[in-house]
C-alpha cells in the first residue's frame, strides 16, 4: 500500500467522513453533565479533527510529494545519493578572463534597505526596469562587506530561487543558505558571495515559472536575465563576469535556475538544481503559452540539451521516486552533451521537500567553487 497512492488518500478522506458522520449519530447518546459525557465528547470531537487533518495532509503529500514512501516518512531523509561529475568546463577565452579579472563595475546607485533582525546583513531591493516587473529581492551581503579594509573587494553573485508555492523567506528559514554558504567559505571550497534572493510572485500567487508571458502579462524571464543583473551591479560591488555569476534553486526555482544557465549563458555561468525539471510546466491555472508554441519549444531545456547546447555547467540533484523532479531530470540527463558540462547526484529515494535540499547544498556549493571560476576560493 503505497503512502501516495489511491488506497491511501481516499482511504483517509472516507475515514474522516464515517468518523463525522458517526459523531452526529451518536452525539444524543453522548449528551449529558456528568465527566464521563464531557470526557467522551471532547474526546470524539478531537478524534474527528485529526483524522480530517491527517486526510489533509495525506491530500498534500499526494499533491506536492513531500515523502516518497512509507520508509521515505519514517526515516526523513532522502538515500544516499550517486555522484556523477561532469565533463570538465570549457577553458575561459582571454576576453573572458580579462572580464572576470576585471571584475566589476562601481556601484552607482544607493544599496537596498536593511531588514530587520540580520544586523545588518540582509537588505531588501526594488528591482523595475526594461521588463516592467517591479519586485524586490532579499540581497544576503558577505562577512566583512561593510568593513573599510574590504571597499576594493569585489564578490560573486549567486541568485537563489524559491519554489512554489512560496517566497524569498524560505532561503533564510527553512533552506537557511547563511550556515550554507558560511561552512563552504571557511572549508576554503568557495568564495563568499552575494547571495540574492528574488520575489518570484507576481502577481502573488501566480505560478509564472520564470518566463516571460504574452503582452500585458510578467515578462519574469527578461526581469531574471536582464533587469536583476543590472539592479544588483549598480547596488553592490557585483562581479560582472556570466563566470561570477551562478542561479540556484529549488522545484520550481530548480526549473528557474535551469532556464536561466541553459538559455541565458551570457549572464549566468552555471546553474544549481535541486528537485526541479526540464521542461516548461504551468501550475495554478496560468499559461504564458501553449504546448507545442514556439515559446514552448524554445524552453524545452530537454531538447536543447540534446541539439545545440550552450557551454554552461549545472549541478543537477534529484532522486528517482520524485514525480516532480524525476522524469525530466532523467531526460536531460540522458541528452546533455558537450559543450555543457552537467555533474548530477542521484539518489534513490528522497522526498520533494525542503529537508532533502538542504542537505544537497553543501555539495553543491562546494562542486560551484570547484567548477565556476568566479566562485573560486582565493588563494
């Protein structure tokens, strides 16, 4: 009996069902003063509520496959994943590495408003620009960013991208990226960066998988490529190498980290996903545009993976009983081909949850150091 088949989840609506349906038949029987009768009701009513809660969960476990399995929900961890590197990244051009040497542009606009509760180190932006999108981000600044010694240090960036449902706030909580990024930096596997975190719901609530909808609708994917890289290297002593700039996400904001690297090179050099997909898939009842459109060929990351690939590395991490993640993963894995560089950790079980990519980040940082020459760790 599997945790996300059938038998499970109407099993649970029809025991939530009886159990009302048994409360309102019995509760003249239950009636009375006495402590016995009180005891029994409370007791009854409580029993009613958890089964239509546990029915709940069933249904949102069933929906956005949290545990895999029965073992999956009892262990809470994913298997032990298989690491499978990539080919090696293409060699930097000179022009290239003339550009990461030089390594940024000086700020020219105010940094973005301090949150509250960082000390100082979280920052809120306004991004508008050639999109017409008008969002924020959450900007996590280096240690020592603000300290006087540090003015001619210039840092990566890397844009972390949030699943939905959901918002930023889940890189700082759930996902915490600070210890993250902290463990890799003082192992001396990665260069700290500028870790940016932006708002993906607009409007709220939409599920726009980072792509640019038709006239009058969020262009997300021009604000991601195009709008962000500006707002960040205007704000913050940015490198502005596509070699020092990375995209990492999760579920849908693995899909948006893979569509930026495999389609947007010339701004970001590589892409971390972890449980995303390959291919374009609308949720919440919006479309940018039809299956089978140009757009939508366009952004089959499969088939570009498989025809004419761009000299892009991707860290790709997923687990073979995730329906969400897996079957596309599968199909890019098996396409990817040179010039792209594709490292993967495949395991197999683990859940489509936050617990399961936390515990992918550290190889994953430590893979962008290795891998990404703007993210190396100095000498």
């Amino acid at each position: 009996m599997s945790l996300t088949g059938s038998l499970v989840q109407w099993g649970s609506a029809a025991l939530a069902v009886l159990a009302s349906a048994a409360v309102v038949v019995l509760w003249r029987r239950l009636a009375g003063g006495g402590p016995a009768a009180v005891l029994a009701r409370s007791a009854a009513l409580l029993a009613v509520n958890l089964l239509v809660v546990l029915a709940l969960l069933v249904w949102a476990n069933d929906r956005f496959s949290f545990y895999s399995g029965w073992a999956d929900l009892a262990g809470g961890s994913a298997g032990a994943g298989v690491l499978t590197p990539g080919t090696a990244p293409v060699a930097l051009t000179a022009a290239q590495s003339a550009a990461l040497a030089a390594g940024t542009t000086r700020p020219t606009a105010p940094e973005g408003e301090p949150v509250p509760g960082y000390g100082g180190r979280v920052q809120q932006l306004t991004v508008t620009g050639a999109s017409g999108v008008n969002s924020t981000a959450l900007v996590v600044l280096p240690r020592g960013y603000d300290d006087p010694s540090q003015a001619g240090t210039t840092y990566p960036v890397l844009v972390a991208l949030h699943g939905f449902p959901g918002d930023p706030r889940q890189w700082l909580t759930a996902l915490d990226v600070r210890p993250a990024v902290a463990q890799a930096v003082g192992a001396h596997q990665l260069d700290d960066p500028i870790v940016v975190i932006p708002d993906l719901g607009v409007p709220a609530g939409r599920d726009t998988e980072c792509v640019d909808g038709p006239p009058g609708q969020p262009q997300l994917e021009t604000w991601l490529s195009t709008d962000l890289p500006q707002a960040v290297e205007a704000s913050y002593r940015a490198r502005t190498s596509p070699q020092a700039w990375a995209a990492m996400g999760f579920s849908m904001g693995g899909w948006c980290a893979a569509e930026l690297a495999v389609l947007h090179p010339q701004q970001y050099g590589a892409g971390i996903v972890m449980g995303g997909y390959f291919r374009y898939d609308p949720g919440s009842g919006y479309e940018a545009f039809g299956p089978g459109s140009p757009q939508a060929q366009a952004h089959d990351l499969v088939a570009v993976a498989a025809g004419d690939p761009p000299a892009t590395s991707l860290f790709v991490a997923s687990s073979r009983d995730d329906p969400e993640s897996w079957p596309t993963t599968q199909a890019f894995l098996a396409a990817a081909k040179a010039p792209m560089s594709v490292t993967s950790l495949v395991a197999r079980t683990g859940g489509h949850r936050s617990g399961v990519w936390a515990a992918q980040m550290p190889q994953a940082l430590a893979w962008l150091g290795s891998t990404a020459p703007g993210f190396a760790p100095p000498a």
